[in-house]
C-alpha cells in the first residue's frame, strides 16, 4: 500500500510540498505544526491562532450589525452607544478619546450625527470648549445599536452551556485585563459596552476593579 504522506494530500506530505528549497520540516524560522500550518518560532499556539478567529469574526459581525443599526458608520454607531451608557455631556477632546479618532475626524463624524438629529452641540465647561449632547432620537437609536451587539454577542455564547459560559467569563475577564492600557490611552475598550450589565452582576467590571487597584492611591 502506498504511502499516503507521499501524495502531499496529509500535513506530511503539504511540509514537504512547501518547505522552501528542501529545508525540511524545520529551521532557525519556525516549523510546520502538526496540523501542516506554518508557526514562526515561539510566535503561535493553537489556542492563540483560535482566539484570533474569534475575535475577528465577533468583531466584523458585531460592526456590521452596529453600524446597520445606527445608520451610519461603526464610529458613529459607537459614538452613540457611548454617549448613551457613560459619557455625560463629554467635550470633543473627551469623545475623540473615546473612540480614537483624530480631531478633525471628530469633529466631521459629528456633523454628520448633528445631520441625522442624534446629536446637538451645547457650552462646555467652560468658554473654549464644546460638549456633546445626545437628542431624543440618538437616544433611540443608540438603544438600537445596543440591542444589535447583545444580539451578536449572544448568538456568539449560545453554542455554550451554563458552566461553559460561567468558565469563559472568567476567563475572558483575565485576559481582558491582561491588555489594558494605562492612563490616556484613546479607542476605549468599554466605547460599546452597556456599563449596566457589569455594575449590575457580581464583581462588576474586571477593568474598572483592575483600574482601581492599579492607579489609585
């Protein structure tokens, strides 16, 4: 009986089709897993590699499904989201910050949320600086983008059962706070976050305990 590495159709035979110039398996570069995918050395495991399909996938569904929800573009649906959750009248400076845009594109992003009557503009705290206020109809339809990312958020967790879901909450939380960044940081991980949902639930937000313990004196 042949052997079947040898028609290139198992991972044995595909490292073999594709290492470069007959360098085998392996070299100073990295090595052809077992599933015959290429990981450059020490940069890649399988849970990582999954972890990053997950967060994509998650990520494009839950922007489409946002920004179908506010009518305009995921910025602005976010813009919404976070002026309806946390943001109480925030300047400009502040909601750039939130979300991660430079100055100008702030500024054009709430023109085009003014156009559509989800914004107004009003004083800030004081004569040099302008704040945000969400209208009657951003507030709908900040509740609609909402709605859409619970949707999205729970089809995603459906396929687990209660114990799963407790164990990936846990573990969800840690890595989240692994990547958090310090004081100042723009593109807010919280900018789409119901803040209701945490303060609600035991132990509250993972972020905001981590903030807490690490920055304040």
């Amino acid at each position: 009986m042949a052997d079947p590495a040898a028609s290139g159709d198992t991972p044995a035979g595909l490292e073999r089709d594709l290492a470069p110039d007959g360098a085998g398996a392996r070299n100073e570069a990295g090595a052809w897993n077992e599933a015959g995918a290429w990981n450059e050395a020490g940069a890649l495991d399988r849970a990582g590699n999954v972890f990053g399909a997950l967060s994509l996938v998650v990520a494009d569904q839950a922007a489409d499904a946002i920004a179908e929800a506010a009518g305009r573009s995921e910025s602005a649906a976010a813009a919404l989201s976070a002026l309806l959750h946390f943001l109480d009248r925030p300047s400009v400076d502040r909601l750039r910050q939130v979300l991660g845009l430079t100055s100008s594109g702030t500024v054009r992003l709430l023109d085009r949320l003014e156009e559509s009557g989800f914004v107004r503009r009003a004083p800030g705290a004081d004569s040099r600086s302008t704040s945000v206020v969400l209208t009657e109809s951003g507030r709908q339809a900040a509740a609609r983008v909402s709605r859409a990312r619970a949707e999205v958020l729970g089809r995603s967790l459906a396929v687990l059962s209660d114990a799963e879901r407790e164990t990936f909450e846990v573990l969800a939380a840690k890595v989240l706070v692994g990547m958090m960044r310090g004081p100042g940081a723009t593109r807010w991980i919280c900018r789409l976050c119901d803040i209701g949902v945490c303060r609600g639930a035991v132990g509250g937000c993972p972020v905001g305990n981590a903030a807490r313990d690490r920055y304040s004196d």
